[in-house]
C-alpha cells in the first residue's frame, strides 16, 4: 500500500485558487457567449418562418395552378 502524498498548504492553496479562476473565468466566457446564442436562436426563429411562409406561398401557388389548369 503506498502512503498517502504529503501535499504542502501553499500547494492546496494555489489548487484551489486555480480552480476558482477556472470556474469564475468559465462563468464570464460564457456569460459573454449567451447574447450570442441568444441571437443565433432568434434568428433560427426567423428562419423557420420565412420556409413556413415560402411552403405556405408555393402551396397556394400550386393550388391556384391546378384551378387554372382545370378550367
């Protein structure tokens, strides 16, 4: 069995403290992303109106088509 790793105070300290900027700079990088995904989204949304729109348009465009060839 291997003993445990005696591991200095100034050692936990700076683990510690690395792991903390860690997540304090995590949390701003992304605090800093949402915006941006935010938009990606909303213009996704816009998106996928504007295909409904264009289906809808070519749908009453097929349909007003096949009323003219019937009569």
């Amino acid at each position: 069995m291997v003993p445990p790793v005696q591991v200095s105070p100034l050692i936990k300290t700076a683990r510690w403290s690395a792991l903390l900027v860690g997540i304090l700079y995590g949390k701003r990088r992304y605090d800093n992303l949402k915006p941006i995904a935010e938009e990606e989204r909303r213009i996704e949304e816009e998106e996928k109106k504007v295909r409904e729109e264009k289906e809808r348009i070519a749908k009453q465009l097929a349909e007003a088509n096949e009323d003219t060839i019937l009569k």
